[in-house]
C-alpha cells in the first residue's frame, strides 16, 4: 500500500512538472515564430563529404579541424530531386529553395502546369521584398546563374542569362555581388544595364577596392568579373573580394534597415570544382564558403534574431573520401596546391612551362614520375588529367562530372532553427521561412 502511494505520488510529480516543462517550451516556441532576418546560405555542389574533406584538409594529421557549421545546433538532410528527375540541376534545386515548387531541370521561377507549359511562381526573396524587407544576393558565380538567378527571375531556359540579367533588377534587390558582367554591358540587345542600374539609385563597383569604400549608398552592383569569380586558390592574383568580405559588407549594408532583411549568399564554384573532380579546388571553395558561414554566424550570434539556414541545391561529383580498396585519406595533397588546376593548365599551355615544374612548383607533387608527365602532355582535357593526379595521389574517389541524388546537409541556427532539424524535401525550407517571417506566398492554382 505504501509502495503504491509513493508511486502515485511520483506520477503525479512527473505530470506536474511535464506540464510545467511543457508551458515552458511552448513559451519559447511562441517566442521564436517570428524572425526579422534571414540569411540562406547555400553550397552549391556541397555535399557531406565535402565538408568533411573540407574539416580534415583544416587539420592537422589524422585530426579534423572544426568548421563554422560544426557550431550550428540544429542538423538535417534534405532531399533534392527535381519535378521531373531524381538527379536535380541547379535551376530546378534554386526554384525550390526559392519557391517552394517543384520544376524541371533547366527552368528557372516557374512551376510545370498540366498543359505542357510553365508558369510564374511567387518567390520568397521577392516577397520579403514587396513586405518591406531589405534583400541581397551574394555569389561567387555569375548573378545571372541558375541558383541566384532562381530568386528573382522567371524564365524556361537557364541557358537564357542575358534575358535573365534585366530581371535581377526588376525587384530592385538592395545588393548584388558577385560575377556576369558581360550580361551587363555586353549585351546582343545593346543595353547598358549598369547605367540602368545607376539610374535605378544604383552605386555600381567592380573590384575589392571599391567593396571596401562603399560611400552608404543604399543598393549597390558589384560586378567582380566577366563570368565566374576566379577559384579561391587563384584569388590573391586578382582584385576580386572574397566571399567572405562580400558577405560582411553585404550585411551591414542590409543591417541599416529598420524592417529587416533577406539575404542569400552562394558559394557557386564548389559545383563547378566538383564538375571538373578537381578536390583541391572543391575543398578551398568549401573552406571559403565556411569562412562566410562563420561571418553571418558572428552577426546573429549578436543579433539574436537572425535565422541563418545553411545546405546546398545539390552534390556534385559523387565524391568519396577512400578508394581502391585502400584505407587511407590523405588531406596534406590537398594542403600542398596552391593553384586551381585551370591555372595550372594555362602555365603549361599559354605560359610554355615544363609540366614536372608545374606539378611541383603549384600542385605540390615532388615526386612526380615520368608516367604522370606523360598522362598530363597527351591528355584531351589537361585541367581534368591534373586533377585526376591529384584526386589519386589524395585518395579520393569519383562517381560522375555531373550531379548526384544523394541526401545534402543542412544546417541552421537562430530563432525557429529546430524547425529545420530533420529530413526534408527541399520546398519544405521556403515553407518554413515563410512562416518565421510571417509572409503570405502567391497562391497558384493547382
């Protein structure tokens, strides 16, 4: 009898203080529904492995070194497909991540209807937007590239960058960093869209000197290189900012508004290092990516009411840390390049240097044998023969030069990040965004 009145009495303690525990969470929850900013952070092309050759390359020895996502409370995968392939595009992945809809590889802002076409669908970037919201794109690729490209333009051909180049300024979109100049001011239709851009309120700027001079202007054009910014191991031979400073510049300027902000940041060529399999490449452009993650984590760590959401549209190479049926890994190759494998192409082709010098001098191979040389002069694609070396000599394997189907990271901190900590499609995130922010998407008919 005793013993039943104590575990009653123990029952009644553990509902009370359930209830107790349970008012106290949903307390927070209510407390965090809403946010004022949101930075969408995405890899495009990063996969877990990247990441994971990113932390070991960080290292030292068999020790991994920690990166900014590492920091991030809240974990999930997301799924990827398109509407009309398991394998997705970037155009298809960034309309998700945009919209919340589902679309065909190769289309960009629009949704597949029953007739056979497409049409217009709201994105969360543009309506954040017309709600009084600051926002900005900030990329490493061109701006006119399919994963910017998905948060403002609507089009059926991603191939279609000079006709998506206007669209980025329909919306007026507070900052724009990143590449494509020549969708610009080199145009078949003969607009100069920069000096549109201008008289939009626009202060146009073209190099890392002019980034870190900015006069206040409230939008800015920052139009860093012809096409794609230049790979991160190639950067400090040019006047290019990286992505990291355009990431800080590009908040403290949305920073100034009193309603808050919506920026997406792009680390566009971890995708295209993984489409040439070149892991030196790939891993640099992950590390420099993580480096901006860790900007936009400083600032709502202060802020206290910015959600940063960080995954990627896709992965790209099917990379695999081990192969051949040998137990190793080898980051210190990888630490030893100090040039992307398209430099070291254009030494040996357009510079006439010895291909044993450059493999020593820039991809840090001392050893190179007679075989190796060989394989890189009589190579169709020399960049990629390069890349093999290196990827063999490291232990990494390949499955592809496309995308893949495979599950990507995601990582996300701030006010309602637990929302995100699962495993979900990829039009679940604009969903969830939507509802932190509190706005209404335009409805189409289904």
């Amino acid at each position: 009898m005793r013993f039943s009145l104590i575990k009653a009495v123990a029952s009644l303690a553990f509902i009370v203080s359930s209830i107790i525990g349970l008012s106290f969470f949903q307390t927070e929850d209510q407390e965090t529904e809403t946010v004022d900013n949101i930075i969408l952070m995405i890899g495009d092309g990063m996969g877990t492995d990247q990441l994971t050759a990113a932390s070991y390359t960080l290292g030292d020895g068999s020790d991994y070194g920690e990166l900014a996502v590492d920091q991030f409370p809240s974990i999930g995968l997301v799924r990827t497909h398109s509407n009309d392939h398991l394998v997705t595009d970037s155009a298809a992945a960034g309309t998700a991540l945009a919209t919340g809809y589902k679309t065909d590889n190769g289309v960009i802002g629009k949704a597949p209807t029953e007739e056979g076409t497409y049409e217009e669908v709201s994105s969360i970037f543009t309506e954040a937007k017309s709600n009084g919201k600051a926002t900005g794109i900030v990329t490493t690729a061109r701006l006119t590239h399919a994963t910017p490209a998905a948060f403002t333009a609507h089009i059926d051909r991603r191939k279609s960058e000079e006709d998506i180049a206007p669209q980025l300024l329909d919306d007026e979109t507070d900052v724009l960093f990143g590449g494509g100049r020549t969708y610009f001011d080199d145009r078949d239709d003969d607009r100069d869209l920069i000096a549109e851009a201008n008289q939009l309120g626009y202060e146009f700027i073209e190099d890392i000197d002019d980034l870190e001079r900015i006069d206040g202007t409230d939008k800015v054009l920052g139009l860093f290189h012809d096409s794609h910014l230049s790979f991160e191991l190639d950067r400090e031979d040019t006047k290019e900012p990286s992505l990291e400073l355009m990431t800080e510049v590009a908040i403290e300027q949305l920073n100034k508004t009193e309603d808050g902000f919506f920026l997406v940041v792009e680390g566009g060529r971890i995708d295209h290092a993984g489409h040439d399999n070149s892991p030196a490449d790939m891993i640099q452009e992950t590390l420099a990516f993580d480096r901006a993650v860790q900007v936009a984590y400083d600032f709502a760590e202060q802020d206290e009411n910015t959600l940063i959401v960080v995954t990627a549209d896709h992965s790209t190479g099917g990379m695999a840390l081990g192969y051949d049926n040998d137990y190793h890994f080898y980051p210190e190759v990888i630490q030893n390049v100090t040039r992307s494998v398209d430099a070291l192409e254009d030494y040996i082709k357009k510079e006439k240097m010895d291909v044993q010098e450059v493999l020593e001098e820039y991809a840090g191979i001392e050893d190179v044998t007679e075989d190796e040389v060989e394989r890189v002069e009589q190579a169709d694609t020399m960049h990629k023969e390069i890349a093999t070396l290196i990827s063999e000599r490291a232990a990494i394997g390949w499955t592809t030069h496309a995308h893949e189907a495979a599950n990507v990271p995601l990582y996300s901190y701030g006010p309602g990040a637990s929302q995100f900590a699962t495993t979900q499609d990829n039009t679940e995130i604009p969903a969830k965004m939507r509802e932190l922010l509190q706005l209404q998407s335009e409805k189409r008919d289904e």
